[in-house]
C-alpha cells in the first residue's frame, strides 16, 4: 500500500511539472499598442494608495490613463488619491455612486469605471497590486500573440503573517496542480477556467461585446465569472505567469486572511457539499498523510526498524510545492509547511460552508454577501 501511495505521490509531480508548461510567462518588451486605461477600485485603502500610485508613475508604458474610484470610502483614502495624484494629468478620480441592489461592490466599481475608460485595452488594477514598469506593454504584446481577449494571471504574493505563509502560495498550488492548463488556455470551455481579480487586462470592444461586469453582477467571484463570460461567447481567455512583474500584497492581518479565504472558497465550488467532501478527503489522505508517515519514520530512527520510504511521501509533496514556489517567485522554504498548509486549507473548507449555509453572509470591506 505504502509503494501505490508513493507512487501516486511521484504521478502528482510529474503531472504537475508537465502542466505548468502550458502556462506561458510575460517578457519585458517595448511595444505600445495603443491606449491603456488602468482601472482601480478602491475602498478604505490609505494603507495602499502611496505606493500604488508610486508604481503607476514608474511606468515606462507611455500611453495610458489611470481611473480611480473611491467607493464610499471611510478613511483617508481619497484625500490621499488627491495628494499624490495631484497636477498628473494621467490620473482621474472618481467617486462612485451609491451600490443598487442586487450588484456586489467590487463588481459595480468596475462597471463604473469601465463606462468611464477611453482606452483600446482596459487593466483592471486592484489597489494591493503593484505592477513592474514593463508589465503592461509585456501583457499586451502577449495577448497580441497568444490573440487573446482577455489576459489574467496570479501575481507574486509576498507573505510575512502567519496564515499568509500557509494559505495564499497555495492560490498557484491549486492552478498547477488542479487546473489542466492546456485546455484552459488552448480552448474556450468555461469548465477550464481561472482568473485572479487583482490583475485582468481586456480588449475594450470585446469587454463590451461580452456585456463587461454587467452580466456578472451579482457574483463574489467577479474574476473567474466574468473569464467564464468571456469564453461563454467564444472569446480567448489567457491565463499567464506574471508573478516577474506583477506583485501583490492581499493582508494586512490574519483575520483578512481567513475571511478572505472564507468568502471565496464555498462559492467558487458552487456551493457543492459533495465537492468540500471529496477535497477535505484528498488534502487529508494526500498531503497531511505524509506528516504521519515522516513523524512515523522519525520514530523508526531510534529503533532498529528503520525505514527509509516511510520519508519518500513528505520529500514527494515538498518537491511538488517547491517546484510550484520557484515557477511563482516564493520562498522555496514555505514548500516545507504543505502539511500544515493542508490543514488549515480543510479547515477553510469546513469554515465557508458552514459559514455559506447558514445564510450568515459573507461580511468583506464593510459589506454583507449572502
């Protein structure tokens, strides 16, 4: 039993190292392709705004327009927009109108700012995000040639807190490894979809074609949804590695760690029961079992038992997690902590469907989502 597990340990890494091939990565280029709106919403983000703009002016892309819309903020977040933004013809702000039923707020922010664009090609920018100065030429010349509508990736998260560590690497764990990413990027079926909301660069007309972040309204998850719509209309979808030039800085606390994670996971699963079971089972059979097995062979290390192969497990799933870490620009040592990262990934799990049917909602920037 011990050799198929092994070996199906052996099968997760082969396949996960073959998958991430078709994932295809921005280069630095020089390009400019027309006119580019970067579209920021915002909402109680003063911790971000300083730098995010700083990023923005580093920009070596010439021709582009930077929109921002402070959605109702109740911080310093639009007295610091207007500060640092100041006498930059680059840069608009906008106020956003107030939130009409049945629209989420990140999704309506977009749907503002979008009708406001006069760019060719439209960057949906979160404030957390921070781009290289070459990102947005590298994006488009690759969508250019890769002839895709629509361009998202995962950007680099770089992880201090504790539940950081643990859970936010496991955003490109899950792409490598769960997503075949042949057919996701190769074909236009909605059911090999991924997307990352902080980071999604679209061609303008067929933004408006598909119905932009109108059809999508009412969604949590703005991202994947509005890939699905674009795919759903035979539009080419590009999932990259950006992780070179695009970096991003989710939590500021472990708290905003855990509800992010919690308001996102049950609904992105269709609020599928069954689907929870099967992937708490597959985490704990396949990525905690090997904590058993190597405290096991920990054991045998000071009997005359010793068995090597009770290690193999744990060694497999690092050199999976390691591998996914050098591809995406994280600590390589993190790849150490997967069983720990299982964990607590299986009790997020359990947390946002429970959390989903008890019809709570789920509480994200001062609003609450059923």
């Amino acid at each position: 039993m011990l050799l198929i597990y092994i070996w199906t340990l052996g099968l997760f890494l082969f396949w996960t190292i073959i998958n991430s091939l078709f994932m295809p990565r921005l280069k630095k280029t020089g390009d400019e392709n027309g006119l580019v709106s970067i579209l920021v919403p915002l909402r109680d983000e003063e911790r971000n705004v300083k730098g995010l703009v700083h990023s923005f002016k580093k920009l070596t892309y010439h021709n582009f327009e930077v929109l921002f819309l402070d959605d109702h903020s109740s911080d310093q977040t639009l007295r610091l927009l207007q500060k640092h933004t100041k006498n930059d013809t680059r840069f608009t702000i906008l106020k956003g109108n107030v939130l009409p039923e049945g629209w989420t707020g990140k999704v309506y922010a977009c749907h503002q700012l979008s009708e406001h664009a006069r760019g060719e090609y439209l960057l949906f920018n979160d404030a957390d995000l921070r781009l290289s100065p070459d990102a947005v030429q590298a994006s488009l010349a690759l969508m250019k040639r890769k002839r895709a509508s629509m361009l998202t990736g995962f950007p680099a998260f770089p992880v201090s807190l504790f539940l950081e560590k643990l859970l936010v690497p496991l955003q490109h764990f899950v792409v490598f490894f769960h997503l075949p990413l042949a057919p996701a990027n190769k074909t236009t079926l909605p059911s090999f979809t991924a997307a990352h909301g902080a980071f999604i660069m679209v061609h303008k007309e067929t933004y408006k074609q598909v119905g932009g972040h109108n059809t999508i309204r009412d969604t949590l998850l703005d991202d994947i949804d509005l890939a699905k719509a674009f795919k759903r209309k035979g539009k080419h979808v590009l999932l990259a590695n950006i992780t070179k030039m695009v970096t991003c800085y989710m939590y500021q606390t472990n708290r905003e760690v855990w509800n992010g994670f919690t308001k996102n996971l049950f609904p992105g699963l269709g609020r599928s029961r069954f689907l929870i079971a099967v992937l708490f089972l597959f985490y704990g059979c396949f990525y905690v079992g090997p904590l058993v097995f190597f405290l096991i062979g920990l054991y045998t290390t000071f009997t005359d038992s010793f068995q090597f192969n009770l290690f193999i497990p744990y060694l497999l799933i690092v050199l999976q997690k390691a591998w996914i870490d050098v591809k995406t620009n994280q600590r390589v040592t993190l790849s150490f902590f997967m069983p720990l990262s299982a964990i607590a990934f299986m009790m997020l799990l359990i947390h946002s469907m429970r959390t989903g049917l008890k019809q709570k909602g789920y509480v994200w920037k001062g609003r609450t989502y059923s």
